[in-house]
C-alpha cells in the first residue's frame, strides 16, 4: 500500500521538473493546446470543469488577501522577476494569473505545496496548514481559477481529473 508520504513526495517531484520546464520557457502564459476530450461522458473523456461556486471564491479571496497577496501581489502578478533566481538560488514568487504556472498544476498538487510548503531549494513557498484548513486553501484555489481564461481552467481541470482518476482507481 502507498503511503500518504509516498503519494506527496511524487507530485512535489514532478512540480520541480515542471517550475524548471515553466522557469526556462519563454511563453507568453497562453495555455497549450487544450484538450480534445472535453465533452461529458464516455470513456477516456475528461468531463466539463466544475461550476466555480461564487461564495467561495469571495471567501478564498478575502484569505488571498490576508495570507499571499504580500507575495504574490494583490493583483495575483507576482514578483516582477520571477523567472530570475536569488542569490541563493531560489525563485521569487510566481504569479497566479494566466502568465504564471500556477494553472499547470493539478489541485493535489497545489494544495500540497500550500498546505506543507514546498521543500524544494529553488523555493520559498512556506507552509500554511498551521494557519488554514485545506478547505480554506481549496477556497483560495476557488478565486485564482476566477481570473483564469477557459484554455487555462480547461487545462487545469484535466490536469487534476486526470490525477484523481489514478488515485481514485
């Protein structure tokens, strides 16, 4: 049996490979090509993302703007260098909109490097589950895909689907 531990540490591993792939790439933030499959039903078929519900995205902004606005800016566009490494190798914060990364990420991830930070060198990404519930951190999550555009919120939601659907079997 896969312990809870395991199943972490392979997401935060495959996040490092990606925020290096994202970090060196020089995209413009528009999302790859969205997926093909994105009707309901049917095998293989990633159903439509999920309603954002709009209580909770007004509750998980308010917890933005206490707990990550100071870093990743009230306006979700993050350090203005945040592709270029600290003296110690680390990485600014990133921003949360559709220029950054953040929507490559499936929702396991994300709520793992928020809730336990990140514990990657090239990261500063301190840990929040002394101070949020994961619902909460789910809330917050509700008002960044908010301000996505449908490519990113598509990708997003099969990112995640796609995950849930290896756990889940």
């Amino acid at each position: 049996m896969i312990t809870w531990r395991v199943t972490l540490v392979v997401p935060v591993v495959a996040a490092a490979l990606v925020l290096s792939a994202c970090v060196s790439s020089s995209g413009t933030g528009t999302a790859p090509a969205s997926p093909s499959d994105q009707g309901r039903g049917g095998a293989g078929q990633v159903p439509n993302a999920p309603q954002l519900d709009a209580a909770r995205v007004g509750e998980g902004e308010a917890i933005y703007g206490q707990y990550c606005s100071s870093c990743h800016g009230a306006d979700l566009s993050g350090d203005p260098g945040w592709k270029t490494r600290n003296a110690d190798g680390s990485f600014r914060p990133p921003p949360h909109d559709n220029s950054g990364h953040t929507w490559h990420h499936s929702d396991g991830l994300l709520l793992s490097l928020t809730r336990d930070g990140s514990g990657l060198p090239e990261s500063r990404m301190p840990r929040f589950g002394n101070a949020l519930t994961d619902d909460e951190i789910g809330a917050v999550f509700e008002f960044l895909k908010s301000t996505w555009g449908p490519e990113e919120r598509a990708f997003q939601w099969q990112v995640t689907w796609t995950e849930q659907q290896g756990t889940d079997a």
